[in-house]
C-alpha cells in the first residue's frame, strides 16, 4: 500500500489529480478500513473546491479545523442531513469495528436516523472477488434438466405447427371429393 501512497504523492506533484483521486479510491476499495486516505482524498477535493465532495470523504474523520468542520455540513445540507442518503453516497464496505471511536459514532448516528426514516438501512458487503479472478459463475443445472428443457420448449413450439398442418389436410380432404 506504502509504494500506492507514494504515486498518489507523486501524481499531486505532477499535477495529475484526477490520476490521484482514482488511485485513492481504488485504495479506498482496498483498505476501507484506513480513513487517512479518505482524509486525504477529502484534502485533494478540498483544494480544489469542491467544498462538498471534500465533506463527503470528511464524514467519517474528527474535525481538525474549521474547513473540515464547514465541508462536512456543507456535505450534510446538500444531502438534506439524509442518514440514509449519506450512507448509500459515502459507501463504507469496511469492518466499523476496526474504525476509531468518532467514525463508529457518526455511521452508528447515521445509521439511526436512516432506521427512523426509512426504515432501512443500506448495507454495503465487501468485495469478495479477488483481483484477476474473474471465473465465469457455474451453472447448477443437472444436463438432464437442461435437455427435458429444451424438448419441454421444442414441444410447446411444435404444438401448433403441427395443429396447424393437421387443420390444413382436414380443409384438403373436404375440398378433395
């Protein structure tokens, strides 16, 4: 993770920041559990003037100055201070357990009020799949349920055809005499 940190740092001083926000939140997918890096995205952000988008990464991190505190509630208006719509934008697929005890408090408060309002609260499970392993699903169908498939299809279309022809040799043997 030290040797990603370091090409985010690196792409800041080249002046890539779109390069850098990307890299930090793939490390965010990867180490959801590590707020510095959504306090560092939230910097990035805020730097740039998105006072907002900066709270949203902010959300989870103790307040060290007024500009955190002031995106962080410019974050909440823009989201009508929504447990709910905060949760579902903010995305947090980490263990709470390992978090301090500020984060903890604000998703547990989150939480809550989205209970209260909703009735609901979005749930978000860690991505299981490993990188590079993209085997294809299996399918659970037996071949012999597939087969009586296929021939429980086939008869259903072969019905009327074979109605239809039927029909057809009734009108010729009318007409025929």
């Amino acid at each position: 993770m030290r040797n990603l940190f370091d090409k985010v740092e690196q792409d800041l001083k080249e002046g890539k920041k779109k390069k850098a926000c990307d890299r930090l939140r793939n490390l965010i997918n990867q180490f959801p559990d590590d707020l510095s890096l959504r306090k560092k995205l939230g910097q990035i952000y805020y730097d740039a003037g998105f006072l907002d988008e900066a709270g949203k990464f902010w959300m989870l991190s103790e307040h060290e100055n007024k500009e955190m505190k002031i995106a962080v509630e410019l974050y909440r208006k823009t989201l009508s201070n929504s447990g709910n719509a905060i949760l579902k934008d903010v995305v947090f697929r980490g263990n709470k357990a390992q978090l301090n005890e500020y984060a903890r408090k604000v998703l547990t408060e989150l939480e809550q009020d989205s209970l209260k309002k909703t009735k609901h609260i979005p749930d978000f499970k860690p991505k299981t799949r490993a990188k590079g392993n993209y085997s294809i699903p299996k399918n659970n169908q037996s071949f012999l349920t597939t087969v009586g498939l296929c021939l429980l299809v086939g008869f259903v279309i072969a019905l009327p055809i074979l109605g239809i022809v039927k029909l057809l040799e009734l009108i010729s043997l009318l007409f025929s005499y």
